[in-house]
C-alpha cells in the first residue's frame, strides 16, 4: 500500500486521485503520504502478528 501511494505520489497526482484509483480512503492516503520508507518500517514491527 505504502509503495502504491508513494508511486502514483512520483507521477504527480493528488491524494483524492490516489485514493480512487487505489479504492481506499483518503484517510488512509494522507497518512501514508508524507511517511518517510523507515517510519513505515517501524510503523510494521510496532504491529503484533494476528493468528488465524
């Protein structure tokens, strides 16, 4: 997700594009947006695996 936005970011367009073409909400797009790659890298170990 984070590599998509950050992809369609490069090519020049906006957050409520990104997020339609993507079909996820703009919530999710700006909190991605201005997210350095090692904060995501962190943001992912703080997240405890789930079983199922």
């Amino acid at each position: 997700m984070y590599s998509e936005i950050h992809q369609l970011k490069q090519l020049g367009l906006k957050k409520s594009q990104v997020s339609r073409q993507l079909g996820i909400n703009i919530k999710t797009v700006s909190k991605y947006w201005g997210m350095e790659a090692d904060a995501f890298a962190e943001l992912g170990k703080a997240v405890p695996a789930t079983k199922s």
